[in-house]
C-alpha cells in the first residue's frame, strides 16, 4: 500500500473511532397545549430562550418560533451539559393550535408507540381568566387521554398498549421516589421500599409527565386591584389547580414575562422531567436513551450515552434543586 494510501485508511479510522465513542443525543419530545390567548407561543419562545442563555450566547443564535396559525407548529431545543459544551438531548417542540377534532387528530404524529416514552406534556392556563382554569385544564386532559388511547390502540395487547403501560408504571416510581429539593434522604435505602400513593395522587395516570403553566402571573396584582380578589381566593385557586395536578402526577408552575427567571425554572424543571429516570429501574430497562455519565463529576445524570453496568446501579437524576410547595409572588413578579 502506497504512503498516500495509508494516510488516508488512518485517517478514516480516526474519524470513525470518534463517532464510535462519540455521545450520543437523546431524542425528546415536549407538546404545548393550551386554549388561544393562553400565551403557548410566548412559553415556546421563552423556553427557546432560556435553553440557549448558557450554551449559544456566544454565537447569539436563536431558535425562531413560527407566528403563524399553524394547526402544529415545531420548533427545537438543545439541552447541555452543565458546561455548557456538549448536548446531552436535542427535544423536539410541538405546538397545537386548538382542540378542534380537526388539530386533535395530528397528535397522532407527536404521541406514537415508539416515542411515547420520551414524550412530555406543558398545558399553558391563563392568569387573566383563572375563572376558567379548571374548565380548560380538564378540556385539554380529555384531549390527551384520547390521544393516549390512541396510542394504546385495540384491546388487547399492542406495542402501543406495552409502551403506555411501561411509561405509567414508571410515573408512578418517579412520584414515589420523590424527595424534596432540600431533603437529606438515602436515594439507595429509599427505593428499596416504594410506598404506596396517597388518596388523590396519581389517580388519572396517562403515563406522561405533565407540567401546568399559570402564564402572565404578573396580573393577580390586577385581580386584586379591580376585582377585589385577596389572599384567600388565590389560596383557593391554587388549593383547586393542586388537587387536579395531584390526580395527574403533574407539576404547577406560575410564569411572567416580567420576569425571565420564571422561565429559566420551568425550562429546568422538563429537563429534570424528561431526562430523569426512577432509581429503581433495572439495568435491564435502562437503555442508551436514558443515562450519561459524567467522568469529571464522577455522577450520573439523564441524557444519552452508551453506559457500563457499573454506571447504570448509580442514581439517575437531572438535578432540579427547587424546593416545591412554594409560591413567591414577589419572585415570580
């Protein structure tokens, strides 16, 4: 072999031992739902917004979010490592315009048998109108559980049905396994013993992690001020919004634009949601979609990565350092 051509068999086996021990990017997808007004445009902006401060700010470059009225809109983000340097997972943004059966339908290409378990879901509700908080939330859980049987297809067993029940199965852990932010509990000697839920949690179990956004939190000073609402009724607002998340295994965040902040939190919090795995789930049933491993850390957090046995029986977490149950309404302002 010629000296030209073994230079090029070098360095073509350069290139593929990169891409080999390269990686890899976890494939995620995140729906937005939300009635018209809610501000669901505004959250995807946001979001795009909040995952690029830490990694493109440099290149200043900026997803756009389309301002058309699409029946399904699309965008993307990147999730990085704590570095800000390599992406762990690229999620994909859909965005429906309405519940009409017409848009229904096109869930059919966002929740599917094969990505089912890396989906998660963001309901937007609107601050100006919490007078219809409950009546929209439960419009929009009625449109995702029709999409979920969907999926679930005929009776009997499917890979649809298998998928679901997996992805419910480990909602449920997820919700048994959680700890507050700030909490000094063993993770290991904690998921030996999983208890079961309380009366109220988890009763309508879809099987995806949902998140309901109170949007332009900044106009309860509003309420208060031409509607005479006080402390007890936005205590009794949010008592209400907490009991229907309960029975999801949701999360409640409030947002505003005022505050930029509000934003980076919920952009954590789905990262947390979507890239964390129970600790309780077998080496068996992690895959490569699931973990990444941190060598200079020496811990483990979800994103993707070919993975050793060794690395899979340590915890699996995205870290998501908020303590919950707490609503600030002079930070959230």
């Amino acid at each position: 072999m010629t000296e030209a051509g073994t230079s090029e068999t070098n360095l073509w086996e350069t290139v593929l031992r990169k891409v080999g021990t390269s990686k890899a990017v976890a494939q995620k997808k995140l729906l937005v739902l939300g009635d018209a007004g809610s501000g669901k445009t505004s959250v995807v902006r946001q979001l795009l917004q909040a995952s690029q401060q830490a990694s493109d700010v440099r290149s200043g470059a900026v997803e756009t979010v389309s301002e058309h009225d699409l029946a399904l809109s699309y965008s993307y983000m990147d999730v990085r490592d704590e570095d800000g340097e390599e992406i762990v997972a690229r999620v994909g943004v859909y965005q429906l315009a309405s519940d009409r059966t017409t848009d229904r339908e096109l869930l059919q290409f966002v929740l599917d048998a094969q990505t089912f378990g890396a989906a998660a879901i963001v309901v937007v509700l609107d601050w100006s109108r919490p007078w219809r908080f409950v009546k929209s939330l439960l419009r929009w859980v009625y449109v995702l559980s029709a999409a979920v049987d969907a999926v679930c297809g005929e009776s009997g067993w499917t890979p649809g049905r298998a998928a679901v029940d997996e992805c419910r199965e480990r909602l449920e852990r997820f919700l048994q396994e959680y700890t507050d932010a700030d909490a000094d509990v063993d993770v290991g000697r904690a998921a030996d013993v999983l208890l079961p839920l309380g009366a109220g949690v988890l009763e309508a179990n879809l099987g995806l992690p949902i998140v309901v956004v109170c949007t332009k939190a900044d106009t309860m000073g509003v309420l208060e001020r031409e509607r005479a609402f006080g402390e007890e009724d936005f205590d009794y607002v949010q008592q209400v919004l907490r009991a229907v998340c309960l029975r999801l295994g949701a999360a409640l965040i409030y947002t505003s634009t005022h505050n930029p902040d509000t934003f980076t939190t919920l952009y954590h919090y789905l990262a947390h949601r979507m890239l964390t795995a129970p600790t309780t789930l077998s080496v068996a049933e992690l895959n490569e979609d699931t973990m990444v491993h941190s060598p200079r850390s020496g811990r483990s957090r979800s994103g993707s990565a070919a993975v050793a046995p060794d690395a899979v029986a340590r915890t699996v977490s995205y870290p998501f350092r908020m303590r919950a149950n707490v609503v600030d309404r002079d930070i959230v302002f």
